[in-house]
C-alpha cells in the first residue's frame, strides 16, 4: 500500500484521489484517508524508506533463548516449582517468567489425579493379561458375553454427604459479592447398601442392617436374595450361566462363596487387584450416585434407602447399558497403557 501511496503521489495524486483509488483497487478494507495523508506528507518531506522505523524503547531480552532455557531447566528439575521461586532465583519480574512458562514453553500447572495403588509390573501384567483375555472372549462371543455379566459392590452411604467444589459453582456478576460456603464433614451415621445390575438396569438393591458387617456368610446370604431377583426380573438368564464380575474383597473370594457360585453353576469373572477403574459400579454408577446424594441431609436410615432407592428407580436402561459396554473401551486402554489406570 505505501509503495502505491509513494508512486500515485509522484504522479501528482492528492491524498483523497489516492484513497479512492485504493479503495476502488483493494476494497473498503484498506488503510484510512488519515494515514494516506499521513503517508503522502512523509513522502512529501523526504521519506523513500517503506518500512517502520525503529520503536522507541529498549528491546526486550527478559524473555530470551537463554531465559527460557533456564527456566526450562529448572522446572524440569523440580516441576513443583512457583512462579514467585523461579522470579527470585533467576532474579526476572514474575510477569516474564509468567510468560515464559505459558506462552514461550507451552506448560500448564494440573493437579495430580488420585489412584487406588501404585501398580507394580506384577499387577500391569495382571492387568494386561485379564484385560486381553476378556476382550477375546468378547470378540468371540460378542454382545452375548456382556450381557450375561452381572456386577455389584458395596459402599457406604452417609446421612450427610457434603457438597463438591464443583457442584458449589454459581453465575454471578463482577460487582457481586463473593459466595460462600460453609466446611461440612461426612456424617457418622451410615448405611451399606449393595447394589447388583447389568446392562438393563438394577437388579438388587440391599442394606446391610446396623450391627452386621458384610462377611462371607452374609454375602452369601445377598447373593440368595440375587437370585431370585435374576428368576424374576431376567427370564432364561439362570439357565445361561451368569457371569459375576466384582472385585477381589475378602468375603466376594471367601470358600464359601466360591462354594455357593459352584453350586449354583454361575461363573466368576477374574478380576485383577486394585482396579477399580474396571469395575463398572465404582467407574460408572456410585460416583453419579453420591454427586446426586451431596447436599442432602437425611435424618433417618429409612430416608437414606428411600433416597437412593428412587434414584437408581429413576435411571433409564441406556445408562446401565452403557456401564456395561464401557467394558470394551477400558480393557483395550489397559493393554494400550500398558497396564497402567484408565481415567476415562
């Protein structure tokens, strides 16, 4: 543009002719009349060089190679370093090292994500070794596998479960006062409620009476209770052979209830140790369930079942089916993580 203001003006051209004429050439999106007018009377008094002129100021080498190599290396030594720490010992405005780290080295601060144990290579193995034997199985058998399976587990379900960050987030305006909210604890009142379902929906919902805890005789006692709810509720299923899928407590491994599987011809899925992230009720049912209980108080262990009762009511079959054949995904991200957790 300033190379056809310089050869228009020589030409004799005033700024307004040459305006028009850029905008007629290239449209309405081109320099201002001021600046043509500006251009022109540079021109006029001298001016052949098109380029800017230098800014007015020192450059600015805080955020050099150099720079950013040093702070590169000292995140990399310890990579729960503060901005403040990295400001003071490289002796540089915490804005530049700001900069730096996001902009210049791309890295951002997260949190680290909690996992049940710290596998070791002997459990990866587990891991991978379950995970592909079950994904040939489905391969080979395809839906009829899944939907054979029945899971469940236990968990505790307080009187008071106390409300996430997340779920406190609320709309407001700049101007308005911040929100606040009140530290609650978990209530010592509790109930055990164990849930069995497979991928059409619930199939048994049952709470442990106070004074009793859930050993092998008990669990046995639960599976019972299973049983005829699998009679009632899935047709044709018993004469299929069931396949139990839970984890690996004592009282799901216990003589006992091997015994009572052995009896009842239902086969036991194998499950590998510490991995709840490929159990379908901790992955994909009890964490909506407590989301949905935080908040509420309950003043009695009726209003808690009652509670938890309407909610696994209210759930439509696409949202178990989908727990269930999130199974797929999981075992084949286990074998691509080589054995390490699936997050999602």
């Amino acid at each position: 543009m300033r190379g056809v203001i310089r050869f228009l003006q020589a030409k004799g051209n005033t700024p307004s002719e040459i305006h028009r004429e850029l905008v007629a050439v290239y449209g309405d999106q081109v320099m201002s009349k001021k600046q043509v007018w500006v251009w022109c009377k540079a021109f006029n008094e001298g001016r052949f060089d098109l380029a800017d002129e230098p800014r007015v100021g020192r450059p600015r080498s805080s955020t050099s190679d150099e720079n950013v190599i040093r702070v590169d290396g000292l995140i990399q030594e310890d990579r729960r370093r503060k901005v403040r720490e990295l400001a003071v010992e490289l002796e540089l405005p915490k804005s530049v090292i700001h900069e730096i780290i996001y902009e210049r080295l791309g890295y951002r601060k997260v949190s680290s994500r909690w996992v049940p144990k710290q596998l070791t290579e002997q459990h990866k193995t587990a891991r991978m070794g379950l995970s592909l034997q079950h994904l040939q199985r489905y391969y080979t058998s395809n839906h009829d596998f899944l939907e054979r399976i029945i899971t469940g587990d236990e968990t505790w379900v307080h009187h008071c479960t106390p409300e996430n960050k997340v779920d406190s987030m609320t709309w407001k305006h700049l101007t308005s006062p911040p929100m606040r909210k009140f530290k609650i604890t978990m209530s010592a009142k509790k109930v055990m409620a164990t849930v069995f379902w497979d991928a059409q929906g619930v199939l048994l919902v049952d709470f442990t009476p106070h004074g009793q805890t859930v050993n092998a005789a008990r669990y046995c006692q639960t599976l019972n209770k299973l049983r005829d709810a699998v009679r009632r509720k899935r047709p044709g299923l018993l004469s299929k052979r069931p396949i139990m899928l839970h984890d690996n407590a004592t009282p799901h491994t216990a003589a006992v209830t091997r015994q009572w599987f052995d009896r009842y011809r239902w086969e036991v899925l194998e499950h590998p140790p510490h991995s709840p992230d490929l159990a379908p009720s901790d992955y994909h049912l009890f964490g909506p369930m407590k989301r949905h209980l935080s908040g509420k108080r309950f003043t009695s262990d009726d209003e808690v079942v009652k509670e938890v009762r309407n909610w696994l009511a209210a759930l439509d079959g696409d949202f178990f089916n989908q727990g269930i054949f999130a199974l797929v995904h999981r075992w084949d991200k286990c074998l691509n993580r080589e054995g390490d957790y699936v997050e999602k």
